[in-house]
C-alpha cells in the first residue's frame, strides 16, 4: 500500500470528480485539496480546467496559492489541464486584471486560443512518453503554450500549436483527458508521482 501515491485535486472550480476517478483508475488514492492543511497531506496535485482567473483568485482566498508556490517550488509534482496549464506558466499573455499563476513551467500561454466555448473540439493527440497511440484530448476554450524555455520539454502539438509540456516534475496539457475514459496521461502523472515519493 505505501506505493500507492496521495494525488490531490485542487476542488476550486472545474471537472474535480472527473479528476478523482481517472486518478484512482490509474492506481492512486485520489481526494479533494481547498485548503493548505489538505495541501501538506499529499503527494502531488491536480490543477483541473475551469476558469483561471476565478480559479486563481479562488487559491488566494482560500489561502493555498502561496502554499502551492512554495510545494511547486520544492519539487512536488503538479499537473495542470486547461486553466491548470495557465496556472502553472510563469507568463500569460494578455492576463486578466489580478490574475496570478503558481508557475512552474518556463512557458508563456495564450488563454482561450483554441477559440470560444462552441468551437471546443476532439482530437487525437500523440503525448511523448504514452505508449499505445495517441491520446483522445478534448479541447473546451483551450490554451496554447506560446513559447517555451530551454528546461521545458514539449511533449505534444496538435495544429502546429504546443498543447502538452513537462518540466521536471511539472506537467500540463491544454487538453482535458480526465473527460475520455483514457487515463494514460493520468498514469503517466502517478508515476512521476510515484518517482519522487
């Protein structure tokens, strides 16, 4: 049992449950974070889609944005979807007044640049590191990663546009695969979890 990693999911806003399950399918023991005392009990973190600015002026009044930083900062793995990606860049471009990110990727994003609400769309997207073919990845008023610094690895594009990136034990797509039944990026997320327990 003590393999079995703790993986939060920050439960501010966006697809929580959806989260809960792909990370227990994918052999995690999987619960809801709000609050920084919940924060300290886990391994790694989830940050799901939803709505970045809300969601980061959500972590500072709930009083886990500087928890978080400093997690991020000292090595716990984080992954972002969506609003997640946005949140864990160190630039957005064109950010909403008093939105803040928790960073951890050296990338700067581009919120909604996949389009609008009723442009969302699927597609299969091949994820470096995933075995067994490309990755079903819904795409609901996604980001796009702009650029990228020299320690960030770009794991997946899709239309000429970087959709998935990995920095030592930050990860983040601009797709959400916790809404497909395919858990693989779940799986690939414990195991970096499970790398540094």
């Amino acid at each position: 049992m003590s393999d079995t990693p703790v993986i939060g999911v920050l439960a501010l806003q966006g697809d929580v449950r959806e989260h809960l399950i792909a990370l227990a399918s994918a052999d995690a023991l999987a619960r809801p974070v709000r609050r920084p005392e919940e924060l300290a009990e886990v391994d790694g973190l989830v940050i799901p889609g939803g709505e970045s600015t809300t969601m980061s002026k959500l972590a500072v009044l709930f009083g886990v944005m500087e928890p978080l930083r400093e997690r991020v900062r000292a090595g716990m793995p984080v992954y972002g979807t969506c609003a997640g990606m946005i949140l864990l860049a160190e630039k957005i471009l064109d950010p909403r007044s008093g939105q803040e990110t928790v960073g951890g990727i050296d990338m700067i994003v581009r919120r909604n640049a996949f389009g609008r609400q009723n442009e969302s769309f699927e597609a299969a997207v091949e994820v470096a590191g995933i075995d067994g073919g490309p990755v079903e990845g819904v795409f609901i008023r996604a980001p796009w990663v702009e650029s990228v610094g020299a320690e960030a690895e770009v794991i997946a594009e899709h239309g000429g546009h970087i959709v998935a990136v990995r920095q030592r034990n930050v990860l983040a797509t601009s797709f959400h695969p916790e809404l497909t039944g395919d858990h693989r990026v779940h799986a690939l997320f414990v195991d970096m979890v499970r790398a540094v327990k």
